[in-house]
C-alpha cells in the first residue's frame, strides 16, 4: 500500500529501493486487525524515556490479562504538551493520556479531547485504584473534577509527603564552632552569619556566605509560607479568604530579614539567577562548590550521604547506602565535606514549617473517543488499575517487566527492589518492553530503607502544603505576569534596591495586574469543595 | 630622493607587518573562541570524573574512554546514526534533483510565464502552512513514520532554487547555442553541458542540504514515532536533556537520574564529528558558489 505510492511518486530515485525496504519493516497493520474480534485497540500515551516497539512484551501482557490490544503513541517527553496538541488537533486522541502538567487539565477540558468519567465507574472498574486513592491520598481525587464533573485521575507522589530537605555543611559548622543543628530562625540566623563571617572553609578569604535562593524555602518556611517558589503558587486559607503566599504578611516579614541579611552579606548577590547552573536539576552548584553552607534544594535523597542508613544491597543483605545523586557529586568534588540535615525551622510563632512538593504530580484522562463505548473505557480504567494493585509484586511487574528477569525483589518487607544487570545501567529498558502502561504516582507508603531514613529525620512534619494544587482558570491566564512582578519586587526588596515598605506598593500592583482576580477564583474553589 | 624613497618603504613596510601581526592576532583569537566549545566537549568526553566539577581544563580529567564505550553501547545510537545517514544521503540526493530540474526552466527567460512560477516559489518562502496543518498533510499522505516524512517536506528550498537560478543565468547562452548547433536537446544540454559547469553550486547547495539534514530533530519528532525511528540528533537531544527538568515534572524517585556531562559531551561530539568533517572537502568549491550566486532579481 505505502510501497505503491512511493514508487509512484519517486520512480527515479535510485535510493528509494533501499530506503523504504529499511523503513518498512515496522509497518502498519494495525488498521487491518480488530475488526475480527471484539477485543478493543486501546491506544496509550504517557511518560516514557524512549519510544516503545510495537511487539514490546508488556503491550501482550497487558493484552492478554484485559483481553485488548494496546498501541503506544509515542510521544518524545521533552516537547510532550506541544506533540501532543498536534496529535488532538489532527483528530488523533490517544485512549489514555497522561498530561504531564497537572494544571492542564482543565485547558484539555475545555477543548473536549477528554471523556467524563463518573465515581462509580472508577470504583467499579477499578476498584484498587479508587481504594489506594481513598486510604493513602484521600481528596486527590476530587481534585480530577471540573465543575463537579470527574475527568482527571490523579498521580500521586508517595514520597512527597517529606518536605524539602535543611542541607547544613556540617565541616564548616564544626570550623566556626556549632555543634547544634539549628532547630530555630534564631539559630539559624546566627549560623548563618558566621558561615558568611568566619572563614569556614579556611581559606583565609572572605569568599563564603550563608544561603542563596534555595535556602530562602527555610526561611519563609519559618513563617509558614511558599511565596518564592520559582514555578508553583501556594494558597492558604486567611478568614474566609483564600490568598496567594505570595501576597501574605508572613513573606514580607520573611523579605525584611533577609533583606537584612543581604545587607550584611550574609546572602549569596548571585541568588538571582540560582543555585543550579544547569545539567542535573537537582544539583546547587553554589554548595558543592563551597559559596554558601547551606541550601534547601531538591529531596532528602539526593543528600544522603553513605552510611546514613542501611540498606538492602543485591544479595539481600544489610549494607550502609550508596550516596544520593548530589551527595556523589559533592564527595567527588569536596572528599572531607559533610552534611547534616536538620529540621524545619520553627519561626517567630513557634511553629516549625518548611515548604513540601505538591503531592499532586499530573492526571491521567481517557480519551474522548472512548467515551462512546463503555466497554472500551471500562478497559482502560482497568488499565490504570493495574498499577494499583496492593501486592507489591503485582504492581512491580506490569511496570518493570517480570520478577527475576528484570529485578529481584531483595527485601519482601521493606519493599526493596534491585535491578538485574545489565538494566541497573539502563535506566529507560521499562519503556522499551511497554512498561509505558502503567501509571506513575502510586501514593503507597513508601517502606524502603531509605524513606524510614526520611521519617527517622521527621521529614514527614511541618511540611507547608498549597491548599489548592491545580491550576484555576483565572491563576494560570495571569501566571506568568504576575510572577514576573513577583520576582522583580522580591528582588528589589531583598537586594535593597527598594526598601520594605514597597511591599504594599507591590501588592497593589499585584492585585490590579490579576492577583485580586485570582485570589476571588481560589476562595469561590475552596468554598464549593467544602 | 633615495633616502626619502627608502624611508617609505621602510614605513610601508612596518605597516604593513603591524598589520598582518594585529589581523593574525586578531583571528588567532576568533579561531580560539569558535574551536573553545570544541575542545571542551572534547576533554570533557575524555574525563572520567564528572565534568561538573571544576571549570576550565584544557586536558582530560582522570581520563577515561568509558563514555565513548558507553555511547557505542547504546542500541539507539547505532538506529540514530543509520537514520540519519539515510535522510541525509537520500534527503541531499533528491534536493538536488528536484532544486535543479526546477531551477533550469526557471532560468531561460523564454520559459512561459516564468515570473508567475517564480512568484509561487517566493511566496512559499514568505508563507507556510503550520504546524498541524502540515502534520495533517504529512498525516494524509501516509507518510507518518517513514524516512519519506522526513525528505519531502523539505525536498526543495526556495532560498536555494533562487541562488541556483541566478547561478544558471550567469552561463552564457553562446555555450548552449553550441551544443544545440551540434544537436544536443534540452536535458541532454542540462546534464551534459549546464551541470559541470555548475559544479561550485552544486557543491554549495549540496552541503547546505546535507548540513541541515543532518542537524534536524524537529520533524522526526513530530512525523516518525515507532521505536528505532529517530535520528541522531533526537537519541543525542534525549542523552542531553535527561534529568534536566526539575521536580514539578520528575514523577518518582526511581527516575531521579542524569546524564554524566563526560556522556553528553562524549555523544555531541559523535552526532557532530562527521558533518564537521565534510566542510574541507567541499571548502574550495564552497566559497565560489556562495559569491557567484548571491541574489541578483
């Protein structure tokens, strides 16, 4: 069929014999397969880290347990939302479609790409999902619905529920002679003002300070807010209101201490641009590199540093841990650094609090197209439930492939899981045997050695959470631009440029450029969900 | 007058080496500039120690060939580089085909209405269709997932069918006027006569095409989504980019990894080198070409 067409179009080319043997060979045939039986094709879009061959063994898995063929719509992540779009637009609507940005849902809504779904159904078609929502992330669920309507179903992270990690250089602690990790502002403040005045790093140059951007997260954290977060709005409830961290009293008490500090020089003037200086996100090249003794960048994990707990290694026994992603780098860099996590840190009103990762990572949809045939639909919310399934070995397997083949569980009790040479080093195979089908976000609780670690560090209180994690109508229209005006009055503010009392200034303009709008949109949200 | 003449000479000749040593200086600095991201990528991919940690280095840290091993050793690499050796082989083939095939009528000013069929080519250069429609077109034409998606889209650039014509206008016409005296008709005159002389565009427009072809990303990702289908530059962009993106978009732990910068720099260098290594053979045509063709109406 291609083949035919090609000749006729190309006729002269002499490559052309040659170019369509080598790109032929994938061929679709899917067109002509479902008709003869009732098995739906249930078409798949979702995270993946490379695309996913037709015949991959998951995809039969899947298909024969649900009794229905899948096609994976391979779509690259880096552009995921734009790809993704031009699949919609030219009527393609994938069966199960993962939006990568939670905040999108409503957009995709709107546009009529996605299919209703009722409680009842997920409950009825999957019931171990609706379950796993209900015990261990209760009310994420509703945050799927849309003027009442259920469309979304949630991913959520399990090891969100630990807030940001407190990163002190403990070396340079143990120089300038504390002993104490700090547990209050007070403390804190005191710390870090001999880690910018004390040589820490004994180099005899004045050339170190106390924190950069990152480290401001402990600092509003103490007065119990998110105002600063580089892509994510926090909302509290004040009274009967619903107000943007952002505009709250709490951060500009924040902004008039560290604007202090920063006169003083105990804040990091390159704050501005960030601690990470691209490559691996997670990353503050500002600590590793020794500018600044401590930072909130990141997860707790990426600063374990070996031997802060044990761990299950490949033969099943007990060993001290490898080091986090950063803490590798840092040792690499730096053999006689060290760290110490500490707490969040209790602020003027006594109570400890530090900014958490959204739990509410993305939403899983169904496809309009589905919507017309509930056989077809209930199969794709079967799908999902896969993933939920309460045995460990269960849910393991429909994403990582069989037990034994690609990773042996080492630990039945702390749910422990090592990967199988070679794939210890491939860290995207689950995509290329189909592993794609299933769901990320799983909120079980989260038992390996490294999370009791977290809840030993009692990582699990005091996180501040946004009352609201998706994205409303009216936030999201004015987002950037208020964040733009955000950025530049916290900013000039810290850095002197304009004194405390502009923080009015800034609220008025905050709330006449789409702040007030807003801040109307979240209580009415709030309200109607009560 | 012989003094004086000699001091001239001597003053010319001082300013004339002040100037070679300020414009050799000058470009020795340029060269450097432009060859630095070269050579870092090059010492890093050789570094064994990542590459993050510590600045400028002109010599590989702990040096290690590991990272090429490694990029060897990536089953998509070895796809990558086929399917871009493929789209660029065939997609610069039949450019030039369809470039000059196009462009010779386009050059004869008996040719019937010939302003009309040149405006339609100009108009494209001004005016395209978008994205999804032209992902529907693509989409429509069965040619989602094939090497086909990739190579006529693009097959004739309006920027390069204009400088080849005005290239073809400059032959005089005396040469074909000989040809058809001794009988040669039209495509015998365009293959045996117009062609070698137009070996320096041919040159030119060949590497421009081959060049592009080799550095796009963009369409496979949108038109080629089976497994084993991407070009070099997408398994090169993916290796790049991984672990770039921060928490909002991080699903799980598990996924929490990066890529070295000795691998980055280790699998830019492999997607890059041999496109690189085109350029000086095709250098002494290349310069003529480029001047013989600029616009001319």
């Amino acid at each position: 069929m291609n083949g035919s067409k090609r000749r006729m179009i190309l006729a002269a080319a002499a490559l052309a014999a040659i170019a369509s043997g080598a790109w032929a060979s994938g061929g679709q045939d899917g067109a002509a397969t479902g008709a003869e039986t009732k098995r739906p094709t249930i078409t798949v879009a979702n995270y993946q880290m490379e695309p996913t061959p037709e015949d991959a063994e998951l995809l039969k898995l899947y298909g024969d347990k649900l009794s229905a063929d899948y096609k994976v719509i391979n779509i690259n992540h880096d552009k995921y939302h734009e790809l993704l779009n031009v699949k919609l637009a030219s009527g393609e609507i994938p069966d199960l479609i993962y939006l990568r940005q939670a905040d999108t849902l409503g957009t995709y809504v709107k546009q009529g790409v996605v299919a209703k779904l009722t409680e009842d159904m997920i409950k009825q078609n999957a019931p171990d999902l609706y379950k796993m929502l209900s015990s261990y992330a209760p009310g994420f669920l509703e945050m799927g619905k849309i003027n009442g309507v259920q469309y979304g179903i949630p991913a959520v992270s399990p090891t969100n529920i630990f807030h940001i990690p407190l990163v002190y250089r403990a070396d340079w602690m143990r120089k300038v002679g504390v002993t104490k990790v700090p547990e209050t502002l007070a403390e804190f403040e005191s710390l870090m003002y001999k880690f910018a005045k004390e040589d820490p790093d004994g180099n005899g140059k004045n050339d170190t300070y106390g924190l950069s951007r990152d480290g401001f997260f402990a600092v509003f954290g103490a007065f119990g807010v998110v105002p600063f977060h580089e892509k994510t709005d926090y909302w509290m409830k004040q009274g009967d209101k619903v107000i943007n961290h952002t505009a709250s009293s709490n951060a500009r008490q924040a902004l008039e201490l560290i604007a202090k500090w920063y006169k003083d020089g105990v804040i990091d003037p390159e704050f501005v641009t960030g601690e990470n200086q691209g490559g691996y996100w997670a990353i503050s090249h500002a600590l590793i590199n020794g500018r600044i003794g401590f930072t909130s960048r990141a997860n707790y994990y990426h600063w374990a540093m070996p031997g802060v707990y044990q761990d299950v290694d490949a033969a099943g026994n007990r060993a001290p841990n490898q080091p986090g992603a950063v803490a590798k780098e840092l040792i690499a860099l730096n053999p006689k650094a060290e760290l110490a996590l500490g707490q969040a840190l209790k602020g003027p009103s006594g109570v400890a609090g530090i900014m958490e990762f959204n739990r509410l990572m993305n939403f899983y949809v169904v496809g309009k197209l589905a919507e017309q045939d509930p056989a077809k639909l209930a199969k794709v919310l079967q799908t999902l439930n896969l993933s939920a399934n309460p045995d460990y070995l269960t849910r393991t397997s429909v994403k990582y492939g069989q037990e034994g083949k690609y990773w042996k569980l080492v630990d039945p009790a702390s749910e422990t899981m090592n990967m199988i040479p070679p794939y210890d080093k491939d860290q995207s195979y689950w995509s290329r045997i189909g592993g794609v089908l299933a769901m990320s976000g799983t909120p079980f609780p989260p038992k390996a050695a490294r999370e009791q670690w977290a809840y030993s560090l009692k990582y699990d209180q005091g996180g501040v959470k946004s009352v609201i994690q998706v994205g409303l109508p009216t936030a999201m229209k004015y987002k950037a631009e208020l964040m733009k005006i955000r950025d530049e009055a916290y900013i000039s503010i810290i850095t002197g440029a304009k004194p405390v009392s502009y923080f009015d200034e800034f609220l008025q303009k905050y709330m006449a450029a789409g702040g007030a709008e807003a801040e109307k949109e979240a209580t009415e949200f709030i309200k109607a969900q009560m | 007058m012989t003094i004086a003449r000699n001091i001239n000479r001597r003053e010319r000749e001082f300013g004339e080496h002040a100037f070679t040593a300020i414009n050799y200086s000058l470009m020795a600095v340029l060269s450097f500039f432009t060859l630095y991201p070269f050579l870092f990528l090059f010492t890093s991919s050789f570094s064994g120690l990542d590459a993050s940690l510590g600045g400028f280095s002109l010599w590989p840290r702990a040096f290690t060939l590991d990272n090429y091993v490694r990029v060897a050793a990536n089953p998509l690499v070895a796809s990558g580089y086929w399917n871009t050796i493929l789209r660029t082989v065939l997609g610069t083939a039949l450019s030039l085909i369809a470039t000059f095939t196009l462009a010779y009528p386009l050059s004869k000013k008996s040719f019937p209405l010939r302003n009309f069929w040149t405006a339609l080519v100009v108009f494209t250069m001004f005016f395209s269709g978008g994205l999804i429609p032209t992902y529907l077109l693509v989409k429509n034409l069965r040619l989602v997932d094939t090497v086909w998606s990739l190579v006529l889209p693009e097959l004739v650039s309006a920027y390069n069918l204009i400088i080849v014509r005005n290239y073809m206008q400059t032959i005089p016409a005396s040469l074909e006027e000989s040809a058809r005296i001794d009988g040669a008709n039209d495509i015998v005159i365009l293959f045996r006569i117009i062609l070698p002389v137009c070996k320096p565009i041919i040159a030119t427009i060949a590497l421009w095409v081959a060049v592009w072809h080799w550095n796009a990303w963009f369409d496979c990702m949108i038109y080629v989504n089976k497994a084993g289908g991407e070009v070099m530059q997408l398994v090169m962009r993916r290796i790049v980019m991984l672990g770039s993106t921060d928490q909002i978009t991080q699903m799980m732990a598990e996924q929490d990894i990066a890529t070295p910068e000795g691998l980055k720099a280790a699998t830019i260098l492999v997607a890059t080198i041999p496109i690189l290594c085109a350029y000086p053979f095709v250098q002494k045509y290349f310069v003529k070409g480029v001047m013989v063709g600029s616009l001319k109406g």
